[in-house]
C-alpha cells in the first residue's frame, strides 16, 4: 500500500481506538523499562536511499529471529562489542556476556542498585576503545543516595571491576519515585556520550494530556520544571566528552553555551519526556531517538491534542517541544488545574515557560516536529505502523559496507537503516531518510516472527541485529531472552 505527499499531508490521524486505554502503572521497570501500557510491542527501522517521500509498503523480508539466551531476569540494556561479545545488563544490577563461539553466557558482575519503581541499571554502553580500554559506561540508580549516576566501569580478566568507578553525572532524584527515568545512552563519532534522562514527572495526574499543574505541592505534576526548564538535567538528553581520568568536558554544539545564565551546559536536546532508547549513527552524525508520549486517546480543544508517541531524528541541538508541543508541533493549550479553565495555545516559535516552578529561561528556543508521529489509533498518516498501545525506542543504524561476506548480515537494501521500535507492538519495519533527513519510506519486515516486547538494540560485527526482549509479563518473566535477527 502507498500514500503520496499531498494525501498524506491531509490525512488526519484516527485518535482514540479502544485499543489504545492506557492501563495504570504499578512502577518498578514497567514505566521506564516499559512505559505504562497494556503489551503489544513493535520494532521500526530507517535509513538508506529509496524512492518517493511518504510511500509506504507491507513487505516480506526473509530475516529470521533466533533465541541465543534465555533465562535472565529482566535484561534491559545490552551492546555488541567488536570481537562478537554481547554484554547485557539486568534491571536489578547483575551484567552479563554471551560468547559468540559456543554460545555460552557469563556473569560479568553485580552491581548494587535500587530497584525501586522505575529505576536499577538503565541504559549501557561500551567504550568506543573497548577493545583496548575494557571500559563500560552504565546509567544506574543507586540504594543509599537519591540520584541515578552516569558511572565508567572497568573490566579486569572480563569482570566487572566494581572498584574502578567513576562517576560522570549525578541526577538528582525523588521518594517517592515520579515516572520516567528515560535510559538512553550512546557515542557519537567524535567520543562524546549521550545520555537520554526522562521528564521525571507524575504521568497519571494530567488527564492524558501535558502535566502543565503550577499549583503549590504539585511540583510533580509540572513537566515544565523539568523538560521545559534549561536549569534542570530531567526531559533532557545530555551531551559530554568523557575524559581518560574519569571527568568530562563540553562539546562544541550544545544548546547553551558554557556560562549561559539560568541554563546547563551538558543540554543537547530539551522538551523530551522519556527518550528510553536513543542511538548515534557515527558516520552522518544523525542521533535518533524515541520519546514516549502521554495518554489522551483524543484531542480536546480546551487541553490540546491527543496522545502521540514519535521518532526524532537531529543533527545539531534543539527543543524538541514537550510539554507545550507534541507530533508536528501540535500545540497544548495552557490550563489551570485549579479552576479548570484554559488560557492561550502555546506557540511553537516562540515558546514561554511561566511556570512558578521554572528555574530556567522563560524564552525558549522555538520547538522541532517529530520525525514520525503516530496516535492511541491507527494511523492514517502511516497505516503500516498499526493501531493499539505505544512505546516508541530508537536503535542502531545498519551499513551494509561493514559487514560484507557476513552469512549473518542484514540484506544490503538495508544500507542506513536505523532501527527504531515500540516495546507495547513487537513489529519490525525499515524506513528510509532523503539527504536532509526527511522521511521518504517506511515498510514492515519480519513480520512472520514473533517479537517479546524488545527492549534494546545494536548490530553486531556480523551484521545480524541483536535485541533484548523484556518478555510478556511486567516483571520476572521466564521468557526474556536475547535473540539474534539474520
């Protein structure tokens, strides 16, 4: 099936299938490592050069999907190392390593976390001079000091070595726990680390819409005291140089220069709300990300509009518009929760934060459209995404050139894709980009095989992608596994 641009352009989405009631959240890994939805699950992929923008196609790709290991208790995070190693960490602390010539896992180490609502380990890294270094970068809560770390580990004779820690960032975080710890970490081609830290605000109390409450005592209920303020480290992604002793400087590029009044240095991108799993392709300098949105199953005039997750991609710093903005910049209406009236929509040029709970900027740099949008319904923008719960995650991008004569690799039509999915949908597609990153393609693949909620992603030396899936219950499953996509 195929949409043109001009159809496209005028197709609505349909908002508010029953499928897409968002189901109340019990914490732990179910609102971070799996944010707040009744399970399906789906895996999306981008990139390459293909034909006309907006055409979209069902096809059949022979890739298969194979389980490697299974048995471990809420994998998370997971990265392939150029020897054919794949280190996977756990939730609640304890690292692995599955061995590519017999197939044997390990245990690497165990790490002392707080396994709280949504926090543990939650998001991991190699170094990109593993092969020489042995060093792991893991983002983790911490049980005696509310703050989540971005922590440099060290691995000695191939285990952990606890010892070695350096601790690069602290995140200031709250008991009781708010939702969205976010997770996403990766490393671009000039070695500086990305580091994707959600919104830290309660998901529940908004109605579906923006948590736009200024009332005293409802601070958790604001997102604009964290996504929307450039004082504060949450709803962000951060972008630092790590250094050899264990310390880090600022790249050039970051939204505010170093020394800006009332903002962070370490900000890369702002006005995200739970970018759980982002991904830096190293060769175009593209990072992507996926930002997990709210509840609203249908637009309100006096609120804003409907729920939508999305799919970003950017090459240079920016605000990505949450609270005030979703999907293409779709625009929230400011609302007193204590009189329930409405006041003015938000504008995206010109965005304001007035919120008394604002430390920041109240001028805002103006807010960037999503890549990809798509609401609680199907979409009729991209019918091939599906309809029904949404958790949308970023992953690696594929070059084809770097696994010639792999038996395992991807097909080379897959050159420049970037894996992207949706931990409620389990689906795979592939979607390309044009030279100025607008979307031309997305198409479903492996659609004969059946997905557990994948939760984290890269290629491998050999070409093949490697998932982590959750499994099909909230927690303990019996069927997470890492599995191999050929």
């Amino acid at each position: 099936m195929g949409i043109d641009a001009a159809a496209r352009a005028a197709a609505p989405e349909v908002e508010g299938a029953p499928a897409a009631v968002a189901w109340p959240s019990t914490g732990g890994a179910g609102e971070s490592a799996a944010p707040r939805r009744r399970p399906r699950g789906v895996v999306m992929l981008v990139g390459g050069v293909l034909a006309a923008w907006g055409t979209l196609v069902a096809a059949d790709v022979p890739l298969r999907r194979e389980v490697l290991a299974s048995g471990w208790r809420e994998p998370i995070a997971m990265d392939a190392a150029t020897d054919g190693r794949v280190y996977v960490a756990e939730r609640r602390g304890r690292i692995r390593c599955w061995e590519p010539g017999g197939g044997t896992t390990r245990e690497v180490g165990q790490l002392d976390v707080f396994t709280g609502p949504e926090d543990g380990i939650l998001g991991m890294v190699l170094d990109p001079g593993f092969a020489t270094n042995r060093w792991i970068y893991l983002y983790h809560s911490t049980p005696k000091v509310p703050e989540n770390r971005l922590s440099r580990f060290g691995l000695t004779n191939g285990i952990l070595d606890v010892g070695s820690q350096r601790v690069l960032l602290r995140i200031p975080t709250l008991v009781p726990k708010p939702n969205h710890s976010g997770g996403g970490l990766d490393f671009d081609g000039a070695g500086n680390l990305l580091l994707g830290v959600g919104d830290y605000t309660l998901a529940g109390n908004s109605d579906g819409f923006a948590p736009l409450d200024g009332r005293p005592g409802k601070e958790l209920n604001d997102s604009r005291r964290t996504a929307g303020n450039t004082a504060d480290w949450h709803g962000k992604i951060l972008r630092i140089h790590p250094e050899p002793d264990g310390t880090y400087t600022i790249p050039q590029g970051n939204l505010f220069p170093a020394g800006t009044s009332r903002t962070l240095p370490e900000i890369y991108a702002m006005g995200v709300r739970n970018p759980f799993r982002l991904a830096v392709d190293r060769p175009t300098g593209r990072l992507f990300f996926g930002d997990v949105g709210p509840d609203a199953v249908a637009p309100d005039a006096k609120r804003g509009p409907a729920g939508f997750d999305e799919f970003n991609v950017t090459r240079s710093a920016g605000n990505f518009g949450w609270p005030f903005f979703s999907a293409d910049n779709r625009a929230y209406v400011a609302f007193d929760f204590a009189t329930r009236e409405s006041g003015a929509t938000f504008d995206p040029a010109r965005p304001t934060n007035d919120s008394p709970n604002n430390t920041g900027l109240r001028d805002l740099p103006p807010a960037r459209p999503a890549l990809i949008w798509y609401p609680p319904g199907p979409s009729t923008r991209w019918p091939v995404l599906g309809g029904g719960a949404r958790s949308a995650m970023a992953g690696p991008v594929f070059h084809a050139a770097a696994h010639l004569g792999s038996p395992l690799g991807w097909p080379a039509r897959y050159d420049g894709a970037v894996v992207l999915w949706d931990w409620e949908r389990s689906r795979l597609w592939a979607a390309w980009l044009d030279a100025a990153d607008r979307l031309k393609r997305v198409e479903r693949v492996a659609e004969d095989q059946a997905f557990n909620r994948p939760i984290a992603a890269r290629f491998g030396r050999d070409g093949a992608l490697y998932l982590v899936e959750w499994g099909s219950k909230w927690w303990d499953n019996t069927n997470a596994a890492l599995v191999r996509v050929r």
